[in-house]
C-alpha cells in the first residue's frame, strides 16, 4: 500500500504544482494584457467554465475507464495546456486557454480522489487529509518555484514549460502503482445522477465550495495584494501565498489525526472561525509580518475542510463513491475557480483590499452551516 499511496501522492503533487505555477503568473498576464481588475476577473471565468463544462465528460469516463487511466490522461494533457497558456498574447486567447486548463484539472480532481477513497475503503481508515497536504506541498513548491524564476526574469514560456517538463518527469513514478480500480457500478450502492446528490450530500457540497472558494481567492490574488498594497516589501510578492501554503501542508498532515479526535462538525466549525480571523489579521494589519501571520492563520482554516468533506462524500452509503465524489468535488473546485472571478469584480468596484473580505464572511458562513447541519461522521 506505501507504494500505491506514493504514486497516488505524486498526482495530489502535480496538481498543486501546475495550479501555483499558473496562479504565481497571473499578475505578469494581468500586466502584460493592460487588464483591470474586472477584466482579469473576466478572463478567469474560463477555469470554472471549463470545469463544468467537463462535468459530464468527467462522469462519462468514470464509467468506461479505470480512474488510475483517467489520471494518467489528465497529466498528458497538462503537459500540452501549460505551456500553451504562456502563448495566449489576449484576453480572449487566455480565456480560451483557461477554459482547457480548467477542464483539465477538473477531471485530474475527481479522477485522483476516487483512487484515495478506493484505497480508504481496501486500508478501512481515513487517509484523505494527507493527500490534498501533498497537493498544498505541490502549491507551496510552485509557489517558491514561481517566486524564484520571477525574481531571475525568466519568461512565463520558459517557466511553464520547465514545470511541464517536471510533469513528463513524475509520470513514470506514478502509473505503475495506481489503483486498477473497474468502472463498473457497485451492486450495493445505487448509480443515482451526479446532478441528484440528496441533502446530506448538497451540505457537503456547499461547506466544501465556500472552502475552495477561499482557497482559489487566496492563490489567484494574495501575490497581487502584496505587490499593490505593500510595494516596499523587502520580501517577494509570493510571501503572503507562500505562508498560506505552508499551513495549508501543516494542517493537512495534522488532519487524518484530528479527525480521529473530533467530530467533523467541531472540525469544520473551526475551520470556518480561523479563515475569517485569519484574512481579517491580514487585512486589518499594517505590518507586513503580521499579514503574513494572518495569511497563515487562513491556510490553517482552509487546510482540512476539503480533504474532511471529500471523505464523508465517499464513504456514505446512498450512492457509488466515484458518482458521490464526482458531484461534490465538481461544486467544490468551481468554487475553487469562481473565487478569483468574484473577487476581481468586487476588486474594480471596491478594492481589491474590501474585495478580500469576501474570504472573511465565506469563513463564517461556512462555520454556521457547519454548526447549524451538523455533519455526520
């Protein structure tokens, strides 16, 4: 099973790095392109439209092919869509570009969490958490990655075409020990429709959404926070995205612990309550040691609410895991890609300062429906 674990761990791996590698960009695109805040908050509406429009594509594999294919497919894909996005010299090019890239990560998301809940289900323990610290630890290394080629001019083609190159790299160490797991309907558990997930599993969904929605905030604009409102930063502009990624990889590697400890309702409630104080330190506070403190503080909150939601989705009894997982992970990620479009509005009219509160208030909303609907274990 350590073998399985490690090739499951290197997809988690990829996708973080490919996501920072993009969101680590996006001020030189938002430059380079003359767009405002409104605009880049246009041209980002292509990674959730390409999510959802994957939806059903995503759902169609999963019952044709094995998931272990699936993502194996997706990290071919990667290859070929990032280097074409540091290609796009226009905001409807980019959009395009976005769509696929969206579409892409999509598929990779639901395909490398069913192989953790199929290997939960043949270890009999909770082992998600873990993973998605994997993928912050992909996020936290394309974070640095970003910051340091940034600092030595290097072109957005050649850096993402290195973390391309990284993906060709990492493929070989995953194939072989992926999960052979068959796409055929479990006899037990109704197929049902990945639009028809009942309440439990539509709670689920939307405590997860307001979560990713956080975190695809926080990657897509923390960086450009601190390069409009700290200009004087000693410090790279990734440093606030950076600590935000070192505690996403610290709480997630704590959390398969605390979920043995504490119910998930407590768990969640938590989470909720420190992603709000958390971005409200950073927003609130002039010294930069603290913003970095409060970016921290969020990571922290953020960490365990998808990976502890994702558990619960598969490991229900009403439907098929992979149909579970599809649908709460699909709702979940478009708000992991919504986030950044939203707060780009809210930016042109606002300030992207005010805008960020939006983290705050979906913190606490989080917390109360954790509170009001209490989650199952």
């Amino acid at each position: 099973m350590k073998k399985t674990r490690f090739s499951i761990g290197i997809l988690f791996f990829i996708c973080g790095l490919n996501f920072a590698t993009w969101a680590t960009r996006i001020p030189d695109f938002k430059t380079y392109l003359h767009l405002t805040d409104a605009q880049l908050g246009t041209v980002l509406m292509g990674l959730p439209i390409g999510s959802m429009v994957s939806l059903p594509i995503a759902g169609w594999l999963l019952t044709k092919y094995a998931s272990r294919w699936i993502c194996i497919m997706a990290v071919a894909m990667y290859v070929i869509v990032i280097p074409g996005l540091s290609l796009m010299n226009s905001a409807i090019s980019l959009f395009i570009g976005l769509l696929f890239f969206g579409m892409v990560g999509d598929i990779m998301n639901i395909a490398m969490n069913t192989q953790v809940v199929s290997l939960e289900a043949k270890m009999n323990k909770i082992i998600m958490s873990s993973f998605h610290a994997v993928f912050s630890i992909g996020l936290m290394s394309g974070a640095f990655l970003g910051g340091i080629l940034e600092r030595a001019n290097y072109s957005t083609l050649e850096h993402f075409s290195l973390v391309a190159l990284s993906n060709v790299l990492l493929i070989p160490f995953s194939i072989k020990n992926l999960l052979t797991d068959k796409p055929v309907q479990d006899e037990n558990k109704p197929m049902s429709s990945i639009l028809n997930l009942g309440p439990y599993l539509i709670i689920l969904s939307f405590i997860a959404f307001c979560g990713m929605l956080c975190e695809g905030a926080m990657a897509d604009w923390i960086s450009l926070y601190f390069k409009e409102y700290i200009p004087n930063s000693p410090y790279p502009i990734t440093i606030g995205f950076s600590s935000f990624a070192v505690a996403m990889v610290i709480g997630r590697f704590l959390g398969d612990k605390i979920s043995l400890k504490y119910d998930v309702s407590t768990i969640l409630i938590f989470n909720g309550i420190l992603t709000a104080l958390g971005m409200m330190l950073t927003l609130g506070m002039e010294s930069i040691y603290l913003k970095v403190i409060g970016c921290f503080i969020t990571g922290i909150g953020i960490s365990t609410v998808v990976p502890l939601i994702y558990s619960q989705a598969g490991n229900q009894k009403e439907i098929m895991p992979s149909i579970a997982i599809a649908g709460v992970s699909t709702i979940a990620y478009v708000g992991f890609l919504l986030g950044p479009v939203l707060i780009g509005y809210l930016s042109d009219f606002v300030g992207l300062d005010k805008a960020l509160l939006l983290i705050v208030v979906l913190g606490f909303l989080g917390a109360f429906i954790s509170k009001t609907w209490a989650i199952k274990r």
